[in-house]
C-alpha cells in the first residue's frame, strides 16, 4: 500500500469514527444504563437498523467465503443463501418482531424465559455464547485478516492483522454500547455498498477488454451453465455447496434461526424506537439482500472467466485476486478503508450481543442476583475484552480449512437446529412445556451431530452431496423435525395446565409503539415476487 492509499486508509477509517461520536452524542439517552448501553436506549430510526442489520450480516466471511464457494461450484447456487434471507427477514418483520417488542426483550432468549422457564433461556444463551465464540467471532477476524493481506499486500502475519481488527472493533463495542455500533455499521454501510458494487463493475470492465457491456456479454454468451442457480450438479457433473433440493429443507430453516432468533441480528431491531420503525428497517434491509448476489456472488462467477489472469491458490483467495486485479491503484486505501469497516461492523456486534446475553442472564441472573445497572454494564464491558483476547487466539488457527463459509454454516448448526425448533414453538404454539424444549435441545444437537459427523452412505441421489453421502443441509433439516417431533409429543402426553398457560399470555406494558407499519404486508409480496422473477430470469439465462 503505497504513502497515498495509507494516508486515505487512515482519514477514512478516522471519518467513520469521528462521525459516529458525533451523532452517538446527538441521539436520545435513556434514564436506564443498561438500556442505553445494551440496546441503544430504544431509539433507532429505520434507516440505523437496516444498516445495522446489514453490516452485521455483511462481512469478509460473506465476501470472501461465498464468493470462493461460488467459484469452486462453477455454478451461481450460493444466491440462495441471499435470497432465502428475504425470506426469513419478511417473517422476522411480521411475526417474531412483534412479539418481542411487545414485552420489550432485551435479547431474544428472554422470550424463551417468558414461555418456557429460566433454565431455557440460559441453555440457549449457553449455546449462542458457544456459538460466537467458537464460530463466529474468529471466523470474522480470520476472513477479515485474510483478506486485508492478500487483497492489500500487508506483510505482516494473520495473527498480528487479526490483533488489530479486534483491538479496533473491540473499542466501538465494549466502549461505545450499541448506539456506536449501529451508526458506525450504517456509516460503513454506505462505503461499503458503494465499494462492493464497484468491484464487480470493474471486473465485467476488465473482462470485456475495458467495456462493462461486452463483459455483461461474456457472462451470459459464454459458459452461461456459470449461472445456474437451480441445479445439483455444475458443468464439471460435479454436486455443487447448494443442491436445490436442499431448499425445500434445511436451508430455510438456517435462515430463520440467523434472521428471527440471533441475537446478534435481532437486537439491531429490538432497538428500534417502534414497531413500525423496526419493521421499516428490516423490510429494508430484506429488499437490499436481492442487491447482496452482485456483491457477494458475482465476482466469483467473474474469476471463473479470469481464471488464466488471476493467480488463485485455493478458493477463498478469490475475491481478494479479483480486487487487486480491477482495482484502480488510487482507490486501495479507501476500499481498505471500507472493508475494513465492514469487519469491525461484524465483529463488534458479535462483541456486543454476546456481553449483552452474559450479563443480563449469567451475571444478573445467577452470579449477581441484585447487581445495579452499573455493575451489569462494567461487567458487559469486562467480559467482552476477555471475549476478544480469545477471539484473537483462536482467529489464526483457521487457516486449516478448506471453505471458512461452510465451516462457519456446519458448526452453527450443531446449537442453531434446536434453538430454532424451540423458538417456532414458542412462537406457535401455548401448550408446549419447558421440559420438552429441554429434550428437543439435545436430540437436537445429538441428532445434528450425527448426520453432519458421520457420513451416512449411499443416500438416495436427491438427497446426496458429491461423495454419495448425505447432504449436511438435509442432515439439518432431518435433526430439526426430530427435535420439534419429540417436543410436539411431550407437549401432548404432558401439556402445560391452564395457569401456566395464562401465565405466559401475561406481558408487560411494551416499551415501544407497538402500532405496525401499514404497508409491512405490500412491501413483503413485492420482496417476494422479486426474488422468484431473479431465480426465473437467471434459471432461463444459464440454459
């Protein structure tokens, strides 16, 4: 990076902090600590949640894992990881947001609390802990860390890259609260949408010879089996990450566990300042994932057609050989800038969504039952230091697996299977008992175990990956109905009594407006619509 990238580098990374101070400091403060800290005081307007949500969402594990997946596949399958998040988004805005603003949840377990019982709530703020600790956490530093290195090459260690992304986004969270998090997340957002759909313009530029629209040719003329995105196998007869039948069963399910129950995603719009300003920026944010594709898919179609310009080791390295090679030499600090904003967003909401979940229901809940809000929050901040330095470590370990985004998707499953059945029954259903969620939890977990871990031999072809075995995205789906049947049964042989029902009828006053936004419903059909038009319009381009 030369003197002019790392000055603009600086001043850029230095805009989005400066800015980010200066409307945190002009926003509306709550009377409570720990609502100001944990959930920005209840006062996000659309805009800030939609941004929040996607930054969140969007980061280098997304651009260079699922780019490098769409590469290895030769195929445009990995789409259906965007275009089912519509989807889930549309149910999070419609069904579970409202129930959780209504009782003005600080984080989505409390719902768990409520319907089933305290001991629910913790196992499953156990498994989200173990989720962004072992999972997600590292994952953001690695991929981050990767891609800055190879994109920009820094000669320095992963460890050392790592280190200081975490240092860096570790201050927005554990110092600034979730009010810093969510503006920074929307500035970097901006930078990032901009940056993003720059890059692939600029690669379809570079394939058509310095013309967009003779590259836009190549992409569809040449090879156009490249985009594919219902299909099981690629034009090398090869199974592909995404098998469509896979659709129909596992991979709408880890969508609305990541959209409707993650408390990393969700409480961006439990702080929202109403219902309608919730729904507002998660329809939003739902419309913008249709946009996702060009970012996160494209450029890996692209390096397909690059392939003898580009120097690729394994897959992951994609989307980092795409950028050298169409970025212009003064923009390299500024996309710098912005990827790296785009790795903090990830890394510090991670951060602060699970000090948020330690502190309220370990520490207050059992460690420090009359703990003052003070007290609560200092902890919050002790605990996700502790959680970065471990992140750190753990982040440069990575560098073993083949594909950090299937990684990242196996491992969720293994808590995201029974925290999804237990919350669609919570939602679905009254008479379900806390001592069923309990047992769906392990024939959950011991269940997706199973079919991920254990290779079970020749499966019928439908439900089969390349090696004849059975497809982990069906593993998900078939652990998750085992999880919810044994829950259903036990409810039936031994319902909850009335009261207990009633009980877990009885809310609080809500927090919030809880009046919906008029067009909620509209806005969801034409999100809808738009995602079959694409899958229609990309199905009949690749035959």
């Amino acid at each position: 990076m030369n003197n002019f990238a790392l000055i603009s580098f600086v001043l850029a990374t230095a805009s989005v902090a400066f800015l980010t101070y200066y409307i945190v400091q002009r926003m509306q403060r709550s009377d409570s600590a720990t609502e100001e800290y944990f959930t920005g005081g209840r006062a996000l307007s659309w805009p800030v949640v939609a941004g929040s949500l996607l930054l969140t969402n969007l980061s280098t594990e997304q651009l260079v894992g699922l780019n490098g997946d769409v590469f290895g596949d030769k195929a445009l399958v990995g789409v259906a990881w965007e275009a089912l998040a519509a989807f889930a988004m549309i149910a999070t805005a419609l069904i579970f947001l409202p129930r959780y603003l209504a009782s003005g949840f600080t984080t989505t377990p409390a719902f768990l609390e409520k319907r089933f019982d305290k001991t629910t709530r913790s196992m499953v703020s156990g498994l989200f802990l173990f989720g962004y600790v072992t999972v997600l956490l590292p994952v953001v530093l690695y991929t981050g860390s990767l891609a800055l290195k190879g994109m920009f090459n820094l000669e320095y260690p992963i460890w050392a890259i790592a280190a200081t992304i975490g240092v860096l986004g570790s201050s927005y969270a554990i110092f600034g609260g979730l009010k810093s998090v969510a503006v920074s997340d929307t500035l970097n957002g901006v930078g990032l949408l901009i940056g993003g759909l720059a890059i692939p313009a600029l690669a379809l530029a570079k394939l058509g010879g310095g013309s967009f629209t003779d590259g836009l040719s190549t992409l569809f003329n040449t090879k156009p089996e490249y985009l594919a995105v219902l299909t099981k196998t690629n034009i090398d007869n090869k199974v592909v990450s995404v098998p469509w039948p896979t659709l129909l069963t596992g991979m709408m399910f880890i969508q609305v566990f990541y959209w409707s129950t993650n408390q990393v995603i969700v409480q961006r719009a439990m702080a929202a300042k109403s219902l309608a300003e919730g729904q507002k920026g998660v329809l939003f944010a739902s419309a913008m994932k249709l946009v996702g594709p060009i970012m996160l898919c494209l450029p890996g179609i692209i390096a397909l057609h690059m392939t003898d310009a580009l120097d690729i080791a394994k897959q992951d390295q994609v989307y980092g050989a795409v950028v050298r090679h169409v970025l212009p030499d003064w923009s390299i600090g500024l996309f710098a800038a912005v990827l790296l904003g785009s790795i903090l967003s990830s890394f510090n909401s991670a951060l602060n969504s699970a000090s948020t979940l330690f502190s309220l229901q370990f520490y207050k809940g059992y460690i420090n039952e009359i703990a003052t809000e003070d007290e609560i929050v200092r902890t919050g901040k002790n605990f996700g230091i502790i959680l970065a330095i471990v992140s750190i470590v753990i982040a440069p370990l990575l560098a073993q697996m083949e594909s950090i985004f299937t990684y990242l998707q196996k491992i969720n499953g293994l808590y995201s299977v029974p925290i999804i059945g237990i919350f669609m029954l919570g939602v679905g259903t009254r008479h379900v008992p806390a001592i069923a969620a309990k047992v769906g939890m392990v024939v959950g977990m011991v269940s997706y175990a199973f079919f991920t871990f254990v290779n079970i031999s020749n499966v019928p072809t439908f439900f089969a990956n390349g090696d004849g075995d059975l497809h982990w995205l069906h593993g998900y789906f078939i652990s998750f109905v085992l999880s919810v049947g044994v829950m259903l049964i036990i409810g039936y042989v031994q319902p909850k009594t009335v009261s207990e029902m009633e009980a877990s009828d009885e809310r609080d006053p809500a927090p919030v407006d809880m009046t919906p936004w008029a067009q909620a419903k509209n806005v969801s059909y034409a999100i809808m619509a738009s995602t079959v038009v694409i899958y229609l319009l990309l199905t009949l381009a690749s035959n």
